[in-house]
C-alpha cells in the first residue's frame, strides 16, 4: 500500500492518507458464502503498509477466492 499509513483502531482499521492526513475508516466489512450466510470478518493491520483481511470461514459453503482478492484490492486502492 502507497500513499497511506494503516492504523488499528478498536473496530477495524484506518488509512491516514500521507499527502492529508484525510483518515479513512474500514470498520464495516462483510463477507458471505455462497449461500449468502454471513461470515465474521475483520481488517488486521500488520504493519503501517500491509492490511489483512480475515474471514472466519469454518461453517461457509463455499468460498470464492476471487472474491476475497477483488476486496483486498479494492482496499489497496482506497
């Protein structure tokens, strides 16, 4: 990640834009399989540049890998 600096906060994460200072918050991420049943899922910051997603996928159905790499994605990007 370029051009932000992750924070953890208490529920999620955070991007503090370098250029700003602008803070952007991930707080509300939801993933579900592919019946639709929601999965308890959660933004770990591991270091200021590098964001991980985590998906407690035990019960799912199925899970699609694209799906989790168009959402870490679409967070580099933000």
């Amino acid at each position: 990640m370029t051009g932000a600096q992750a924070e953890p906060t208490d529920d999620g994460a955070q991007l503090v834009l370098k250029d700003s200072g602008r803070k952007l918050a991930y707080n509300r991420l939801s993933v579900a399989d592919a019946r639709e049943k929601k999965l308890a899922t959660r933004l770990e910051v591991q270091a200021p540049d590098r964001l991980t997603v985590v998906v407690e996928h035990a019960d799912a159905t199925e899970i699609r890998c694209g799906l989790i790499r168009r959402l870490v994605m679409r967070i580099g990007a933000a």
